[in-house]
C-alpha cells in the first residue's frame, strides 16, 4: 500500500482541513460532539448551516456520478472525512449523504434518484433510518411492521425502535413487511417518506447520561405513495444488504480520536499531580502511549478500507474487522481518558469539567457503536464464517 497523495490530493485536503477548521470555529458553547446535534437546538441549526456550506462546495455529493451532480473522487472523500473528524465539524448527515445516497445510485429507479438526490446534495432533506424494531435487531428480517399496498399508496403500521435523530429527521428510509404471508426475507419493501406524514408518533429513548438522541417511532395507518419505493416489492432485503454495505469507513472518528488523543496530552503537560506535570508520570506515559499505537493501528486500518473501497475490492469482513477494532479502541481510549483526567473527569455542563466535558461524553457514548450498525458479535460472525472459512453453527 502506498498512501502517498498527489499534489492535487494535498491542495484539496488543505482546502478541507481550512473549512472545517473555520467552522470549529463557529461552533456553539453546547457543542460537546457529534451527538449534540440531536439534543440542542443551536447545535442542530449549526448542523445545518455546516451542511449548507458543504453543499455550496459540492461537498455532500463526492464522488458521485456527475450526471447527478457527483464532484470529487473517493479520495477526496476520505479526507473530506478526516477533516470533519479532526475538528469536530458537523454537517454531514450519516444517514442522507453515507447511507442513502450511494443506495439510491445503487439500487433505486431513475425517477427517484432524480426526487431523492438533489435535495441531499444540497443539503435539504435530512434522514433517519427506520429500520430495527423492539424485536428485530440483529435477525432484522424477523421484523413485523407493515407496509400493506392499496391502490398507489403503501399503508405503514408498527413499531420502530432506536431510530437515532428520528425527532430532528425530515425524512426516513425504512423496511417494512409488504407481504405478511411470503417467505423470509422474500416478504420486505424499501420505502422513503416525510416525517409529517399523519400517524406518525415518535417517543425518546432517555438515554444513560440523560441525552435524547434515540427514539421510537410509532406508525398508524402511514400513507405512503408507492412511487417512493427503492428496488422492487417485496424486494427490500437487497436494498438492506447494499446500504449496510455502505459503511462507514470510521476515518472521521478515528481522526476525531486523534484530536482527542492531542487534547488529553496537552491536558497532561499542563496539569500538575504531586509536583510534577502528568506527562512526567511513567504509568501515565505508558497509558497514552499505548493509545497512540492502537490509533495508529486504527488509522492504518481505515486507509486500507479506503483503499479497497476506491478500488471495488472491499470484501464484506474487511469492514466488519475495523468496525470491531475501532469502536472497541473507542471505548479503551474513553476509559483510560476518564481515568486520566482524574474524578472531575466524570463531570459534565459545569465550570468543574475538565475539557469542558469531552472527556464524559465520550464515555458514555463509546457503548454506542459496538452495537448499533450491527453488534460486534455479529460482526465476529461475519469475520469467522466469509473470512476465515469458518463452520457456522447449527
Ligand atoms: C445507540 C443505538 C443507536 C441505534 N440507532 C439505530 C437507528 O438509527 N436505526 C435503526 O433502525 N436501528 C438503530 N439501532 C438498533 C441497532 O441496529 C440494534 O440495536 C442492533 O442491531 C442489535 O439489535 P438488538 O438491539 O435487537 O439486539 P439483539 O439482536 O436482540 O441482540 C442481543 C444480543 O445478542 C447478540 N446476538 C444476537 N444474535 C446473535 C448471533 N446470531 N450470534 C451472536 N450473538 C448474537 C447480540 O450481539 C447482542 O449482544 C441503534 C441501537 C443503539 C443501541
């Protein structure tokens, strides 16, 4: 591998690493992660304003197609990501622009790339997912909710669970049942709808640390017009598969990581414990260093799967093993951060927290991504059965 970048690829990274810097700038007081998008109004306004800028610059719509608008290539892709990582700038909507939009050039018709693209590249629809279901996680196809057609129209009813920013969304893309009698993963539809479509009911999930991020969403009687299908009836485990596929390759938040690693170690050159800085204490030395290698594993890893990505080579457990290996290194690095800073470590919204509350925050949302987009069990499964060759279990 070699990851030398040509002369236009450093003109462009500089160019990205200078926005999103001048919008680290601008950012709200509240602004503690990406997660404050969906918890505070300010953040999400700011969340939109980001975006806004990037859609001025063709940002949201690297690396498509150009007769959709596409700019850019992967590459510019990637460190588009790394710089929105490494300053912690918003704007980039995971569901809309990482997920759907390589769907819908993937799999959706003519008609509703043409509705659908557009308004993500410009940056004025933004998605949640409406897939999981209280009993319907990990084996999603066991879902239950409904979309049963009449005339032009699919009618949605159910339950969805966990739905991340469902209550700031505009709209969603999610699975339904369309054929209650048909075979497994035979029986499910794709489809796309506005939030404020009548019968529609969305309750928060607190929470640990009292965020409301997640929720659950409530359908009764949701008209839908069919022509918002993607892929065909009855035909959505496909679509599924293809925009799991799409994910992320972590660089944002491992180069959000890296920032954190900096800050924890400017933290420790300035703060004195018995006399001395902490960066003088050997145990604390070791600490750092140890994340340090693992970031550097971490980062090593996701530039190979950008790499693959670029060239269509990603096999499916390529991005299955830097899931497992970065979002478990999050939570080692968000355990030992807390433990460095010390018991003010664990405050949070106070003049008392240290790195006005990083540090907190990211402890407790470390847990999130070892389960969502598909547990890390799952993802071991993945890895042993279509990477290693393994016998599945019977
Ligand atoms: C914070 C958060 C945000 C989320 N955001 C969204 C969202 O925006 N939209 C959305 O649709 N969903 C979302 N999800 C749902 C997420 O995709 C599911 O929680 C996840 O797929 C696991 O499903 P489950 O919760 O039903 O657990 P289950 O599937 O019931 O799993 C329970 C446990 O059993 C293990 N397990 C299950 N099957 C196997 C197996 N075959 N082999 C080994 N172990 C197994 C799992 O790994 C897990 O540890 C989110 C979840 C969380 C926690």
């Amino acid at each position: 591998m070699d990851f030398a970048l040509t002369d236009e690829q450093i003109a462009h990274r500089k160019e990205f690493f200078r926005v999103c810097s001048e919008l680290e700038n601008q950012k709200p007081a509240s602004f503690v992660g990406f997660e404050s998008i969906f918890e505070d109004d300010e953040c999400w306004q700011f969340h939109r304003y980001c975006a806004k800028e990037y859609a001025k610059k063709g940002w949201l719509s690297l690396a498509w197609p150009a007769e959709y608008g596409g700019t850019g290539t992967m590459m510019d892709r990637v460190m588009f990501g790394e710089a929105r990582g490494y300053h912690s700038a918003p704007g980039l909507d995971p569901f809309g622009v990482q997920m759907l939009a390589p769907t819908l050039l993937a799999a959706a018709n003519e008609e509703v790339k043409k509705r659908f693209l557009p308004p993500i590249a410009n940056a004025e629809i933004f998605w949640c997912e409406l897939w999981s279901e209280p009993n319907a996680g990990s084996d999603l196809a066991a879902l239950t909710c409904t979309a049963i057609k009449k005339g032009n129209e699919y009618i949605l009813n159910g339950q969805k669970t966990w739905n991340s920013g469902a209550h700031k969304a505009d709209w969603a893309f999610g699975v339904f049942k369309s054929d209650p009698n048909g075979r497994k993963h035979h029986n499910l539809t794709f489809l796309l709808f506005d939030m404020k479509t009548p019968g529609i009911t969305i309750r928060p999930i607190p929470y640990m640390n009292g965020a409301t991020i997640y929720n659950e969403v409530y359908l009764d009687d949701v008209h839908v017009p069919a022509e918002n299908i993607v892929g065909q009836e009855n035909g959505g485990w496909a679509v599924v598969n293809t925009l799991a596929g799409f994910e992320r390759s972590a660089l944002d938040e491992i180069m959000a990581m890296l920032r954190g690693l900096e800050t924890l170690v400017e933290f420790c050159n300035q703060t004195k414990r018995n006399g001395q800085p902490l960066s003088r204490d050997p145990l604390v030395r070791n600490r750092l260093a140890q994340l340090a290698c693992e970031l550097e594993a971490a980062r090593t890893l996701a530039y190979r799967i950008a790499d693959l990505q670029n060239r269509g080579e990603m096999a499916l457990m390529d991005a299955s093993a830097l899931k497992v290996f970065a979002s478990e290194f999050g939570e080692r690095f968000a355990f030992t951060a807390t433990d460095i800073l010390g018991p003010y470590g664990q405050v949070k919204h106070s003049k008392w927290a240290p790195l006005n509350g990083l540090w907190e925050n990211m402890y407790h949302e470390c847990f999130v991504f070892t389960i969502s987009m598909g547990t890390n069990e799952i993802q071991r499964n993945i890895i042993a059965w279509y990477g290693l060759g393994l016998p599945r279990m019977k």
